[in-house]
C-alpha cells in the first residue's frame, strides 16, 4: 500500500477500500493467513481513518447550523457551548493532521524506547528519571499503555537506564522523532554550591515488529547471561535467578529483561528488544547510505544532540533540528511534546 498517496487522498482511500473489499470477497482468499492479515490490517486501518473524517465533518456540519440558529436568536448561552465544541472538534483536526504526517514502513508499529544517563553520575541519572516520567505522562495524555522491559536504578538517585514499550497507534511513527542526545541545564540540587549544572542523556526509539516481519538471529552469535534481578520487586527477585541478559557478538548490542518473574518469560522480552534493535539497525545504515549521497554529511541527528531543556538563567525548551522553542518547561517535563513532534514530521516531510 502506498500510504504516503492514500493518507492524503481521501478519494484514493475509497476507491482503496473497495479494492481491498472485492479481495476479501474472492473465492480462496482465507486459503494464505499471512496475505489474508496485511490485508484484513490495511482494510481496519483505512476503515477507521474514513470513519474519523466522516465524524468529523458531521460534527462541522451539526455545530454549523447550530451556531447560525443561536446568532439568529442571539443565544450567548448555545454561543459559548458551540464555541467549546468547535475547540474539542480542532484538536481531533489537529490530531489528524498529526496522523497525517506518519506514512513510513514501521509508523503504524509500537515502540521500544531505551533511555540512558549520560556521563555525570548522580545528576545525568536524576535526568534520565525525569525524561522516563515525561515519556510516560505524554503516554497517559495519549490514551497509550507503557510497559517496563528493564529498569536500572541509580546509585542515589534516578536512573542508569531503562527500556519500555509504548503500546498505541502509531506509537513509533510519533516517538521516532525523540530518537537522540537530550541535555538539562539547571541548578544542581545535589550540589551544595548551587551551581549551575549540564547533564546529558540518551533516548533510542525502535519499532516493535510485526509477526510479518522476520529477523533471523542465529543461536551460536549469542551469549546469554543469567542473573539475580535487582531493584523492586519483592523478594523473589533477590532469590532466584530469572533475570536475562543477551549480547549479540556480531553486532555488540547487549539488552536484558528482569521484570517478570519467569527466566523464559524475560528470555521472550529480552529477544524481541534485540530483534527490534537489529533491524532498526540495518535500517539507520540505508539511512545513513542515503543520508550521505543526498547531504554529503558523516553522520546524522539520529544519536546527536536533538533538545534542550533550559531551567536556569532562563526557561526554554529547544529544539535544535527545527529551532522550536518553548517557555513552558515544566509542561513539557509534565508530557506536552506534540508540538516538539509535530513540528520534526512536518520538518521531515518538507525535506
């Protein structure tokens, strides 16, 4: 499917939706199960899409005619509760356009996110604490669901690392964009002096894979390590050896599961993360291949420094690849990223 046409093109998404129909009523099309899910999936994702864009020109429609009966009769009341109506009706526009924006292979997916404190001790952990809960809350304002793979606690404070999936639609198509160095500046709160304080940290975004997709690992290039789990947990944790950590020898991609209670259990997580990250892998070097020829540069943002969050001498939030900036920090701490990702996919879009 050429989503990057059909999202676009409301007619092409009819006129895609009843070729897809005349698919499924073939005699024998249940007889390839493989065939039969891409399609059933492309049909449900078109589908819903039509619905959305029918509801919402009803909605346009119905608050149209019920402003204009309300001007006629100079009712302030029915003025100001249509007046909250069309706002409700911009932002599912809003959200959308923003849907609109995602047209790559692996947009549609959930995401597997890693996030890792930079050098610095105490205060890039205290970081990478604060990025995992902003992640979390835009989750929660999303209507998304978040599961933990992996959680590493700081020494005193924070985090060293963590990997959580992020379960929604077109959850990676939205998080790819966080993809890259994240950097605080503020007045250390573990420093006595009061000094100001740079901290860095890291955020990787890769794609859950579909069951269509197959990635071939195979057993002789791994080394599986089992280990007593640490942090929460109760004490089963402390007492038995569940917790899986795979390295991959080819590619050096080391990931570990100590969440669940069952070996086999985080055995499972553990691999599906590696497999993520293999194919997201060979996927950046296309990337960076084309990157080169189109652009002439070494490398790319993906991994650089992509934000900075300003909480002294002033307050700022600033995306250095599209230069938005933001005043409100404490709302985007608290989730409110949209603005940072729609502005990167309309960036994308355009180049």
């Amino acid at each position: 499917m050429d989503r990057s046409r059909s999202i676009f093109d409301l007619d092409g998404n009819k006129k895609r939706l009843e070729e897809l129909e005349a698919l499924i009523a073939k005699e024998g099309f249940w007889d390839n199960p493989q065939a039969t899910q891409s399609i059933l999936k492309e049909r449900s994702s078109i589908a819903g899409w039509l619905e959305k864009i029918n509801n919402l020109d009803n909605d346009l429609e119905e608050a149209d005619l019920l402003l204009q009966l309300a001007v006629e009769e100079s009712d302030e009341g029915t003025i100001v509760e249509v007046s909250d109506q069309l706002k409700k009706i911009e932002a599912r526009i809003d959200g959308q356009t923003l849907n609109m924006l995602l047209s790559g292979t692996d947009d549609a997916n959930n995401a597997i996110v890693s996030i890792n404190a930079g050098a610095g001790g105490t205060e890039a952990q205290d970081w990478a604490e604060m990025l995992f809960r902003m992640y979390l809350r835009w989750v929660e304002r999303r209507g998304f669901n978040s599961d933990i793979i992996d959680y590493q606690p700081g020494e005193e404070a924070g985090l060293k690392s963590t990997t959580f999936t992020v379960s929604g639609e077109n959850a990676f198509g939205y998080l790819k964009t966080e993809s890259g160095v994240h950097r605080l500046v503020r007045i250390s709160p573990f420093n006595a002096s009061g000094k100001r304080h740079t901290s860095f940290a890291s955020v990787f975004v890769y794609p859950e894979l579909n069951d269509e997709i197959v990635i071939d690992v195979d057993e002789k290039d791994l080394r599986i390590d089992v280990f007593r789990a640490s942090g929460a947990g109760g004490q089963h944790v402390n007492k038995t050896s569940s917790a899986i950590r795979i390295t991959h020898l080819p590619s050096g991609i080391v990931v570990q599961c100590q969440q669940e209670k069952s070996q086999h259990r985080n055995r499972d997580l553990a691999m599906k993360v590696l497999k993520a990250r293999l194919h997201q892998q060979e996927k950046q070097k296309q990337d960076d291949k084309l990157q080169q020829l189109h652009e002439g540069k070494d490398d790319i943002a993906w991994g650089s420094q992509i934000r900075s969050y300003v909480l002294h001498p002033y307050q700022m939030v600033k995306d250095h690849r599209t230069k938005l900036e933001k005043g409100n920090v404490n709302g985007v701490l608290d989730g409110d990223l949209d603005p940072f990702i729609e502005s990167m996919l309309l960036a994308r879009k355009e180049q």
